[in-house]
C-alpha cells in the first residue's frame, strides 16, 4: 500500500466489542465443539476493553469492516475443515 502522506500504523478491525465469553461461546456453538471454556485470573497488566480506532483507515484509506462477525467466523470454520480434510486424506 502506498498512500501519500500516510505514515503509519493505521489500525483496522471491527470497533464493535465482544466479549470474550461470547466470543468462544459462539465459536464452540458454530464448530459443534464439546470444549469447555476456562476462567482464569486476568494479568496484572490486560487491557479491559479493547475496541481498535479506525479513524485513520475509514479516513485515509476509506477502508471499513464489511463482513459481519458470524459470516466471518463460519467462512474461517470452514476453511480450516477442508485443510483439515486434505492434510487427513493425505496422511500428514
């Protein structure tokens, strides 16, 4: 990318907040996982909220999140099952 002008970061991803609960929680219920979901004490030092700005790229770049979280999630789903699928067909 070459934008005049432009020195960086510029940050992208959706500024819209997920829990990390919901997060796994939707994420086991979209893979049919049994897995569990653990709670542990947060480090000393773990951001709360996290919630990117993206002025920058919606400004400079014209640069917006499109895909909604659970399209997203399903796509990425279903692209590691068929690397899954290939790598056990193939024996590696």
């Amino acid at each position: 990318m070459n934008t005049e002008g432009l020195t960086g970061p510029v940050n992208t991803g959706n500024p819209d907040e997920i829990a990390i609960l919901e997060l796994a929680e939707t994420i086991i219920g979209l893979t049919g996982s049994r897995s569990k979901v653990g709670r542990f004490p947060l480090p000393q030092d773990d951001a709360i909220q996290r919630e990117p700005d993206i002025f920058l790229a919606q400004e400079a770049l014209g640069w917006r999140p499109a895909v909604p979280l659970q399209t997203g999630l399903k796509a990425t789903i279903e692209y590691f099952e068929r690397i899954l699928t290939v790598k056990h067909r193939r024996g590696t």
